[in-house]
C-alpha cells in the first residue's frame, strides 16, 4: 500500500505519525535519505507532506524537488 499525504502538520512527530506507525507503516523519502529533509512548505520549517509505505515496497530512489 502507498498512502501519499499532504499532513499539514510536522511530520516528524504527531496523531497522523502515531496513526501509521500502529499500522506498520513508514515514511518512504525519510526511511530512506534519513530525518534530515527540507522543510515541505514554502516558507515552512518542516516536512508536512508524506508518503508512507508498507514494509514489503523497497524504495529505490527519490527525493524532493527545489520550490
């Protein structure tokens, strides 16, 4: 399953993590490049847009786009 989300909200932490993660479910472009991402939002200071995965997709590549 992918579920991609505009959260906004961080990401990094909150209900809609917490929501996922009891689901088994991770955040493909973190998992794989790690929690160091650009903000999400023009003028934003965090990652409030997702997409999550479950455990048997293998991402092999991504990453996000300069605005």
């Amino acid at each position: 399953m992918i579920v991609a989300l505009d959260a906004n909200e961080d990401l990094g932490r909150g209900a809609v993590v917490k929501a996922f993660q009891e689901r088994n479910l991770r955040e493909a472009l973190l998992s794989r490049h790690g929690r160091n991402a650009p903000p999400t939002m023009d003028n934003g200071s965090s990652v409030i847009d997702g997409i999550w995965v479950t455990p048997s997709i293998e991402i092999v590549c991504g990453g996000y786009l300069a605005g």
